[in-house]
C-alpha cells in the first residue's frame, strides 16, 4: 500500500481531507503568512521560532504557537519517509505563499523515491463565486485527486524564486518577479498582487484592506461579523478570516489619532485577544471618526498621523523610516 502525506492550508482543509475518501496522513500548514514577520536569510527552523513568538505576542489566547509550529515542521521533515506527497492549495494569497514557502523547502530536500504532487485550483465546477477548499464537501475533494500532477523542476525554481522575492527587505523583488513567465504556478500572479495592495497607499496611507473596512463602515457595516461577511465579499480571492480581520479593526481603533471608534467608547475587544463574551463581542459598534473621515476623503494621510511599525513578507515598516508605497494608478511601488 502506498504511504502518502497530504499538506494543505489549515484545520478546515485538512478535515475534508480525513473526512474524505483521500488516503494517507494529513498535515496542516499552519501560518498566516500575510502577516508578521518574514525576513530574508533564515531557515525553517530560524522562521518557525520567529513566527511563533509573533503569534505568541499577537494572538495570545490562540494556543501554544511554538509548539504548533514545531509539530508541524516534524511532520514536513517526516516527508521522505513517505512513497507520496500531495500539496493541496488553492488560488488565494495565503495557499499561494503557503505553496511557495514549502516547494523552497522541497526545492533543497532530497526525497529520494517520494514522489511530489499539487493539487492547486482556483475553480470548481457548480460553485461560483469559487472561495476555497472549504466550499467543497469530503466527496468533491476526493475527485481532485484524480486531477493532481507531479511538481516540475519549473515550478521547484519559481517556487523558490517567489519565496526569496517575497522575503526581500525590497519589495520591488515581488514586482521584478512578477514580469517573469509564472505559467506553471499560474495563481502566483495575482496573489502576490495582492500582497503588494496592502502596503500603504500615496493617497491616504491606507493599505487596501483598512481601507475597505472603514469604506464599509462608513457605508452602515457597524456589526463585526457583517463587516467581517461584507470584506470577505470585496475579495476576489478570499485570504484574510476573521480574527485577522478583526486585528485591523483593533488596530484602527487605537493610536494618538484613531480613525475608528467604538459604540462604547473603548477599544475593540475581540477574541481570542480579550475575555469577552461573543455576545458582547457582537454588541460592538463601529463608526469612523473626524479622523478617519478624512484620512477616507484622501484629505489627510494616516501614515503620519499614529505611529506604526509591522511587516509585509520581508518588509518592516516603521514610523520616521524611509517607507514603500503603493499607487493603484500605476500599480507600482514607490518610496516615500
């Protein structure tokens, strides 16, 4: 019988994956990769304890992050050991540098006879809007096993030329690598496209999500899960859950000159980074503040208004530094 491994992006995929007729051990990729901290030069070990102690400080509820993260990286060094591995991913921005992360690993392990595979889709048929994996049931996702192709030498290279460009401190590595032909990683593209919307805007500073969350709010979304619903809706390519989304909301609450306020005055409470009932989670209510009003009218710029310091992949940006850009008419990066 052969014995085979199946990685994919996280609990949801990984249990339609045991609930399907799929054989073999299942691995989870655990990693929001969209955030936090990315810096070039470091091995998986090195980034593992890096990314561990981000979550660890940013998410301080949500379990034990270094142990999570070291279970996982036994169960990836653990490959060759198998007869097969199967990659699992989809076309959003998370699976996309998820799927990078582990063809620059695989791109300098020697499996032996392990054979590699992917399954990477960004469609199924019936289902439209298209969202993930997790719109699937165990049947469905059992038949795309029949469509999985072994990973190419080509795709071993751009795999690892993509996780490079991705952890650069210069994030115009991502754009010099998006001219190359990505044919065979064919949703690279627009994924790392997207990555590139989130850094801050030159007309008000804002990075792409922030600015859908107050144009939402703005718009009436007061209630934090029809605003998380109504995000999720603005992306073609759904990456971003909910206690991520919530993270920004949080964020824009705070500052010398928040730009979002809450119904209570205080500042957004939301798990798994505060105790708070989910009823009264519920209960909040968001508006835009004078603030945020105008930063939203592209009449002032939040970038100098509050201080900020986080990464984008191999990105730091931080307050009273030279900081990147982003103009949406060009769709090109510029400093500032």
């Amino acid at each position: 019988m052969t014995k085979c491994l199946n990685i994919t992006n996280g609990d949801g995929a990984a249990g339609l994956l045991r609930a399907s007729t799929v054989a073999g051990d299942i691995l989870a990729w655990h990693d929001l990769m969209f955030e936090g901290p990315f810096p070039a030069g470091l091995d998986l070990e090195a980034t593992s304890k890096l990314r561990a102690a981000y979550f660890a400080k940013a998410y301080p509820k949500d379990g034990d992050a270094a142990r999570q993260f070291q279970d996982r990286d036994r169960g990836l060094a653990a490959g060759p050991q198998y007869d097969r591995i199967v990659l699992w991913f989809e076309h959003d921005l998370l699976d996309q540098l998820q799927l990078l992360q582990l063809l620059d690993w695989f791109a300098d392990t020697d499996l032996g006879d392990t054979a590699l595979d992917l399954v990477c889709i960004g469609a199924y048929p019936g289902i439209d809007p298209f969202r993930g994996l997790g719109q699937l049931t165990p049947e469905q996702v059992a038949t795309l096993l029949d469509d999985a192709a072994p990973v190419s030498q080509a795709q071993l290279r751009l795999g690892k030329a993509g996780w490079v460009a991705f952890r650069s401190p210069d994030p115009r590595a991502i754009e010099t690598y998006l001219r190359e032909d990505l044919g065979s990683l064919p949703f690279l593209h627009s994924a790392l496209s997207r990555h590139l919307e989130e850094f801050p805007s030159v007309r008000n500073g804002l990075g792409r999500t922030d600015r859908q969350l107050l144009e939402l709010i703005s718009d009436g979304n007061e209630e934090p899960g029809a605003l998380f619903a109504d995000n999720m809706a603005r992306e073609t390519a759904m990456f971003i859950g909910d206690w991520c989304t919530f993270r920004h909301v949080g964020a824009l609450c705070n500052g010398e000159n928040p730009l979002l306020q809450t119904n209570h005055g205080g500042p957004f409470n939301y798990p798994p980074c505060s105790d708070l009932p989910m009823a009264e989670f519920r209960d909040q209510r968001l508006s835009l503040t004078d603030t945020g009003q105008r930063v939203l009218a592209n009449d002032a710029d939040a970038t100098t208004l509050n201080a900020f310091n986080y990464w984008l992949g191999g990105v730091h940006l931080q307050s009273g530094q030279p900081s990147w850009r982003w103009n949406a008419v060009t769709e090109t990066l510029q400093t500032s």
